[in-house]
C-alpha cells in the first residue's frame, strides 16, 4: 500500500463527550495496490465468486481523518471516506462519554 498523511490547521473538536481545544487534525490517504488470495481459490465457491469483488473494494483509495489530543482521550473522533466502481461510503466516529479511574 501507498499513503500520504497531511496536516490540517489545529481546530477545537465538539463530541458528545466534550469539546477539545487545539486538536491536531491529520488526514491520511491510504490506496492498496495488490490483493493476494490466500489458499486454494477453488477450494470455495464463493472464494471464486467473491474475490474479484472484494479485490476491486479494497484497492480503492480511501481517506481517513482522526483528530487527535495531547491529553485523555487521544482521539476523540476519526472520519473514513471511500468510493468504489459500486458505491461510495463514510464512517464517523465519535467519543460519546469516557471514565478516568482514579489514582
């Protein structure tokens, strides 16, 4: 696989768990260049039905940003985003609550 990885300018990030001031952003672009079948590819029919599928899915460049923080938690939010010959899709997550224990 090839990536890149940018730095956007630091922002103030608003989850449902709180808001964190000066988190750095990043951006990585992520693209796979080869898909190898482990095993036997007739040894399944749906190894041989699905593979070219999957191979075309996962050798698209896809682009994920995470947020991170210099305190806990690290990174309260990351976005995926990435399109394919059949669709294009995102993910988001977010911190929703988190728990320091006590020292």
């Amino acid at each position: 696989f090839t990536y890149t990885i940018e730095r956007k300018p630091n922002e103030t990030l608003s989850v449902p768990a709180g808001a964190f001031a000066n988190t750095c952003k990043l951006q990585i672009n992520v693209t796979i260049g080869n898909v190898k079948l482990e095993g036997n590819d007739g040894s399944s029919p749906l190894f041989s039905s699905f593979f070219p599928v999957l191979s075309q899915v996962f050798t698209q460049p896809f682009k994920s940003t995470v947020w991170l923080t210099n305190k806990l938690p690290n990174i309260p939010k990351t976005f995926l985003e990435t399109s394919t010959s059949v669709g294009s899709g995102t993910s988001t997550q977010e911190l929703t609550a988190y728990t320091l224990a006590p020292r």
